[in-house]
C-alpha cells in the first residue's frame, strides 16, 4: 500500500504517531493535546528565522489532520502502517490520501474556531510548558519547627490565568476580532435540510458574531494560558506528615500534602514530645538546675537530689498546639547520667573511697575487696525471695 498526503515535508512512509510523538493507542484527547503543543511551539510567527520550523510545523499539521480524524486514522492504521512494515507489498490495491488543507487554515480550524468548537473542559485555555492545566495537588515540605510552630510557606504551582501575550484580547497585538462574513455577525446561520430550513449557530464564529482572524501564539486565541506562580500556604501548627489540606488558589482548590522532616532532637508523640537531658553523675547525687531547648523557648530543669537515670520530667502544654481542640500537649523530658570515661587521680581515690562504703552493689566491684561478707544480689533480675521465719521452722525440722 502507499499512503499519500499532498505535503511534501512528510514522507509517504513516515510514522505519524511519531511525528506527533503520541503511541499508536492514544487517545483523540492525547493526540490533540500533543498537536496543539508542537503546532505551538514550531508555528511560523514565533520562529521567523528558523526554516526548519515551519517544515516541522507542517509536518505535525499533516499528521493530524490524519490521525485526528477517526475515519482517516482507522485508514492509516489498516494501510498506511502495514504498507510501512512491508506487510502487504504483495497486494495490487492501493490506498490514496491527497491533503489539500493549508497548516495555517488547519491551524485557525483548531484554535481560530473555523469549523471546530472545542468542548470548553478541554480547551478553554491553552497549555503551556508549565503543562497542560491547573495544578491540582502538590507537596510542600516543612522542617520539624515549621510544621509544629506554623508557618507562612510559598509553593509554585500552575494557574490558569490571563495570557501575558495578547492580554485576554486572544488575538497577536496589533491585531483585534472582526465581523463574521458567515453570519453577518449575528452569530446565527441558516441551514436547508430538505424541505425544513432552519437557523443554527454559527459555525464560524461559534455563535458570538467575531471572528479571530489572528489568534495569539501564546495562548492560540484562548486568552487564557497555563502558568506557574507562587501560591501562599499559611501553615498551621501541628501538621503531622502526610496531612492535607485545601488551599484556595483563584477560583480553584489545590490540595496540599505536607511532608514534615523528622527532628534529631526532638520525638513526637501526637501533640506531645519527647527530650532527652544529660546530666551529671554529681548533679544526680545533690541535685541543681540545668537548660534544655524547648519547642518555643528555653526550659530550666530543675534536678531533685538523688535523680536516676531515666526519670521522666514533664512539663504541661509546652508540646505542640493541638490541632483537633484547645491548647497545648506536653514536654516529657528522659534523664541520662553521663558516666566519666577517664578519672583523674584525686577523682579515682574518692570514687574509690566511696566503692569501698557501698553496701548495696550487685556484685561484685573490680578492684576493691570488702571485709565483710555480702549477700549476693542481682542485676536486672528479681532477688531470691527471703525466707519468713516460719520457713525457717519447717526447714530446720523437716529439712
């Protein structure tokens, strides 16, 4: 088979799905959209010193005007493709496809609205390399203090707004809507079907009476285009990761997914935290004061005499703000001892001096021998139970 079209800047043998850089299951959606892209950015006006732009722009124009057509495109599919692959050069049939559009008159048929009315969920609006519409979900990425104190963050995102081109006007500058010679500007044409003969919109126009001559090549006579801007999220306290929220943008919603970055310092538990302090083996014993960072300010902790590892201080309504009700959660802070690795001398003898006056060691002390004799005892286990005297009793008799 030999597939035909009248341009010759697409061979008889090109792949027109990949001219138009689409799969052979694409959509009639994802084909348009394709097209309207590549029409955008290889059109004549906007690349006026590049020759091979305006090859490559008939070559896309070509190959839609085929593949955006169900009838053709089933055609090209059946011949055209399997004259490609050599798959049926054994057969004397012959398909023939002559193109007599213009690029520029299948151009203004799409974004001029010669013949063509677009379905406004598709569009009404130009897309852009931004992408193809509004954004409608995007992520925003907080630090620890951000998401538990608030904040006043700015993510880009696509809007749908006026084009910065022909502002809104839809046509090049310099140029501006005229009356359409089809309706006489009424918006209404007259169609004869048989005997009935009845008024329709127009087809030209599409029913508003103007016609667009010169569509904008930003925004191919839309008025509107895809861009992207900086969109204001205030962030309220207490975001957990993984939240959303709806943040109006103009006259849409985006929804905007917080992803919070784990603190080194600081745990959370709901709307509480969680510290740690390290104090020292002397402040253990007698006591005293020391600072720790807190989510809003500094706290003073004060040590009681006697304090073990792993005591758990709390501090009321110093966690995070809830989110769900009134006030603040808590501030839970774990004791650690910091042990010495090194003594020096005087240090040595006094700890030792200590060792030796110990009475409830479990075990036994490296280095340090006791006259008296200890009761063993254990470490991290439960003690022997003592025998009561009544034990004792049964015991001596009965053995």
């Amino acid at each position: 088979k030999n597939f035909h079209v009248s341009h010759n800047t697409l061979a008889a043998r090109a792949d027109l799905y990949k001219v138009l850089g689409v799969s052979r299951n694409a959509s009639q959606n994802d084909i348009k959209k394709s097209y309207y892209q590549l029409a955008k950015k290889y059109h004549p006006d906007t690349n006026k010193d590049d020759p091979e732009a305006a090859k490559k722009f008939q070559e896309v124009s070509s190959a839609y005007e085929i593949l955006g057509d169900e009838t053709k495109r089933k055609e090209y599919d059946q011949w055209g493709t399997q004259s490609e692959f050599g798959q049926r050069s054994n057969t004397s049939s012959e398909f023939h496809y002559h193109s007599n559009i213009d690029p520029e008159e299948l151009f203004r048929r799409i974004f001029g609205d010669l013949n063509f009315k677009p379905r406004m969920s598709d569009f009404e609006y130009t897309d852009s390399y931004f992408g193809y519409g509004a954004s409608e979900h995007v992520h925003l990425h907080l630090d620890f203090f951000e998401a538990t104190r608030g904040a006043q963050k700015i993510v880009k995102v696509n809007v749908i707004d006026t084009c910065p081109t022909c502002r809104g006007s839809c046509c090049v500058p310099g140029t501006k809507m005229v009356r359409c010679d089809h309706c006489n500007a009424t918006g209404m044409e007259t169609v004869s079907t048989g005997p009935f003969i009845m008024k329709t919109t127009c087809r030209k126009c599409n029913g508003s009476g103007m016609f667009n001559r010169f569509p904008c090549t930003e925004c191919f006579g839309k008025g509107a285009c895809v861009q992207q801007k900086g969109l204001t999220v205030n962030v309220p306290p207490g975001v957990e990761d993984g939240q959303t929220v709806r943040v109006k943008s103009g006259l849409q919603e985006i929804l905007v997914t917080f992803r919070v970055q784990e603190s080194k310092y600081f745990r959370r538990d709901g709307s509480d935290i969680h510290t740690e302090a390290t104090i020292s083996v002397s402040q253990a014993f007698f006591g005293g004061e020391t600072k720790i960072q807190g989510l809003y300010e500094d706290i003073v902790l004060k040590i009681p005499p006697g304090t073990p590892s792993h005591k758990v201080f709390r501090f009321p309504n110093k966690g995070i703000k809830n989110t769900t009700g009134y006030g603040n959660g808590d501030h839970y802070v774990h004791i650690k001892i910091n042990v010495p690795g090194k003594l020096d001398g005087v240090q040595y003898h006094l700890i030792k001096s200590y060792a030796e006056l110990e009475k409830d060691t479990p075990g036994t002390i490296s280095g340090i021998s006791s006259s008296k004799k200890k009761e063993q005892k254990y470490a991290g286990h439960a003690e022997p139970e003592k025998k009561g005297l009544l034990e004792k009793i049964k015991t001596a008799i009965f053995g």
